[in-house]
C-alpha cells in the first residue's frame, strides 16, 4: 500500500482527499498512548463519562450537514440516508451515555453465614475496532460508545474506501471532552493494521465488522494473546411472504430493506421466498415500484439510489445477475447498468429477477447490490428449508397476519435477528448480531455493553 489513501467519490470517481496511512511505529506508538490511558480513563466516575458522551452527541448533532456530506462524498449513499445515519450513529452514543450508570454488580447469598460474596464489573481494556465502509458513522460509534461508557479506551481503523467519516468523529469526541488518548484513529490497510491490533498485548478486545472470512482470521489471529472478540460478519438474508400477507405491505417493506444504501447492507434482504399463489402480485408490485427509484449521484436533490462503492463489488452485482438470467431468471426491471472503469463510477439500475432457482450464485452467496431475486414456495418448511440453507444468521423478515405462521417462522429460522412485519428492526435499544457464521456476540441494547466488561468475584471470609 502507498503512504496515502486517495478517497475518491464513487458517484463521479473524482478525488475527495487523499489521506495519511499511518506507519507500523505510528500505530503502535497509538496502542500504547490507549493503553497508557486505561488506567485513568477507568476510574473517571460513570457520570463523568455519560456526560462527556452526551457531549459528543451534541456536537455531531451539530455538525450533521457537514458529516452527512462528506459521507455521501466518500460513500455514495443519498444524502438523505446520510443524514439519518449520522442520527442512529448519536442514538448509540445517547443509549450508551446512559447504561453508563447501569453498570451494576450484584451480591450472592453464601453457603455460610461467616462469608459475603460480592460480584462486580470492570472495563475490559484497550478496545481495538476495525470498521466498514456502508456504514462509516453508525458503525463506529456502535463499537466506540459502548467501549467509552464501560471505561475502556478505543483505538478504531476505518475502511480505506471512507475513512473522512471516521476522523471527523473522532475529532468531535475530542473536542466534547474525551481525552486525545482515550479515543484515536489510525489509517492503512486492514491487513496490516487488524495483525498488528492482534498480536500487540496491550490490545484486549477487537470488535468488528465485515466479511465471514476476514473475521475468521481475526479470531484465528486473537486467539494467541486470547483477546475478547465481537464479532459481525456476513449476512444472506432471507423475506419470506406468506400466503396470508398484506401484499402491499410487504412490498413496501421490501423496499426498505432490499434498496437502502443500493444494497449494500448487512441485513438488506438477499432472498425473496415467496409464496406461489402470491408470488405474481408480489413480484409484479415489487418490480413497478424498483423500477421507479431515481438513481444518481447522492448529492443530488432526489437520488435514491447511489453508486456500487468500487469496480470489484459492481463485477460481483453483474455476475451474479449474469448468471440467474443465464440459468433462466427473468428480469422484471433493471438489470441495468452505468459504469466507466477509467473515470471510476459504476451503478447497477434496481433489478427484480423472478423464476430464480436454488443452484444460482445469486442464492448461495451475498450479492451487496440492488438485485432482489424471487424464488417460490409451497409449504413453510420449505420457505424455512431455503432460508437456513447457507452458514449465515444474521438477519431475517417474514410477512404473515398469522399468528401462527409468524411464531412458527420465528421459532424455526435460525437468525439473529429477525422482523416479522418489519423491514427495519434494527435500533440502538435492541441487541443486533448474528448466529452461524454470522458473528459472535451482540451490539446494541443491554447485551451491546456486557462485552467490554470483565466480571470480577469477591468471596470474603470471617466477617
């Protein structure tokens, strides 16, 4: 790798900035600052910290337009969606600013009454966190917020593709008050940087987001020094629309997790399981409506769909595309492309592909595109068959007004998390990860906290 980051644009290809990777020494020299700073950090009473968090979620409250802009720069995501990222990225500072002051120990009744046992938490340590690049905000302080309020210092290597986010995030930490060391940033490749996080003693607990196969080294490589490690790793969501569903409801909501941020979400739904005696209205109401999203720069006034990232993830969209219509899926809308290689932009045009098949690409692995494949289904044990058929478990959505159907679905997928009638239930307040390959542990809620605490039990004798 250069000694610069050149982040470019993805809608236009024209360079936004170029920035400084940091040197092996640097980013060591950073982990010891973080770990140096443990120590004083962890004793700064839990209201200090929840009020220095508020602090910083005013601050980027205030600079929303500012940070929303340079993530729609760096990311191509619609302004619009960057404006409400950059609000779940403060509604994580703002849940945690809180559970600050709920880090609670307990007391247990002892086997004999000359004893007193005493049970009670402390921050893990240094907190290394490795970020993505569809959601540069909200992903970071999802990780930092928790990592800050249960005293531990946070060292966090954003994405190559949109680092710009991530700096000035932390920026504003530091000047709502967090200390230099106690929150920094370091840039490079995450090859270099996630081993140099790995192997350095000083470093506790890695967190972080991304591929099932770069998290599997992580922990590979964790597993000498045992760190503690959080993990959220890839999805293949399956929608199941039952029989009984609400049509246009469910459209709808397909609509909001299939094309937000192009699709190139975690938890966008990959799969369309629908029923067959629904599946023409469906597909038909799905595809007028994909069809009708404004594609464009995210800049400009109206986009709703923004570029694919990069040159390798647009070849994946159109090969797997490719490859269903090859295998007989039919294109209800899209399968449209605008794409210049030298100037380095590329956008793939909503597509809906129905008659798809089990033995396509497009159903065995994640596409991270606006591309909403249809496949049919007779009874629910099949729907559910097709859906827990890959090694991921993130997340999940069905549609039924049957209470039946809707707990028979919910007992038997095997996801992390799962919306019934609900194409967005991800929130600061509820605990997000997956099962099978999909990650270890859970951010967010009252689960999100407990990771970057250590329990610790006194038994005390002869009172």
């Amino acid at each position: 790798m250069s000694d610069v980051i050149i982040v470019k644009n993805p809608a236009t290809g024209q360079v936004v900035q170029e920035v400084k990777v940091n040197s092996e020494e640097e980013i060591v020299q950073a982990i010891k600052r973080g770990h140096d700073s443990f120590k004083k950090w962890s004793k700064v009473n839990a209201h200090e910290r929840s009020r220095l968090l508020y602090n910083w979620s005013r601050m980027i409250q205030e600079h929303k337009e500012e940070i929303a802009k340079i993530m729609t720069l760096e990311n191509g995501k619609p302004l619009a969606e960057s404006r409400a990222e950059v609000d779940y990225a403060t509604s994580y500072i703002d849940w945690y600013a809180e559970e600050a002051k709920r880090i609670y120990g307990r007391t247990i009744p002892a086997s004999t009454e000359t004893k007193r046992i005493i049970v009670s938490k402390q921050p893990i340590g240094l907190v290394a966190a490795i970020t993505p690049w569809n959601f540069p905000a909200a992903m970071m302080t999802r990780k930092a917020a928790p990592a800050l309020a249960a005293g531990c210092p946070f060292i966090v290597k954003p994405a190559v593709e949109t680092p710009l986010t991530t700096m000035r995030l932390v920026e504003l930490a530091h000047e709502a008050g967090i200390p230099t060391d106690v929150i920094q940033y370091v840039n490079g490749s995450g090859s270099v940087v996630g081993r140099i996080f790995t192997k350095n003693e000083y470093i506790r607990k890695i967190t972080f987001t991304g591929s099932t196969p770069i998290g599997k080294q992580l922990i590979r490589e964790s597993a000498d020094t045992v760190k503690h490690v959080t993990m959220e790793l890839g999805g293949h969501a399956p929608l199941i629309v039952a029989e009984d569903a609400d049509i246009d409801f469910a459209v709808k909501q397909t609509m909001a997790t299939k094309f937000r941020n192009a699709g190139q979400t975690c938890v966008c739904a990959n799969r369309l399981i629908v029923h067959e005696n629904v599946a023409e209205a469906f597909s038909k109401k799905l595809a007028e409506e994909a069809s009708q999203l404004k594609v464009g720069n995210g800049l400009d006034e109206g986009t709703q769909i923004g570029p694919i990232i990069n040159e390798s993830s647009f070849n994946k969209v159109v090969e797997h595309i490719n490859d269903a219509v090859n295998k007989g899926a039919t294109v209800l809308a899209g399968n449209r492309f605008e794409a210049d290689k030298e100037q380095g932009y590329f956008f793939v045009y909503p597509t809906v592909l129905a008659n798809v098949t089990t033995d396509m690409i497009i159903m065995q692995e994640e596409t991270f595109g606006p591309v909403a494949p249809i496949i049919t289904f007779k009874t629910l044990e099949e729907a559910v068959e097709i859906a827990n058929s890959t090694p991921y478990g993130l997340a999940a959505y069905f549609f039924t007004n049957n209470y039946k159907t809707g707990i028979y679905l919910h007992e038997n997928l095997d996801f992390g998390i799962i919306g019934w009638n609900d194409g967005a239930p991800s929130g600061a307040h509820i605990p997000f990860g997956g099962m099978k390959e999909s990650g270890l542990g859970r951010e967010g809620g009252l689960e999100g906290i407990e990771p970057y605490l250590e329990t610790k039990y006194l038994s005390i004798g002869n009172v």
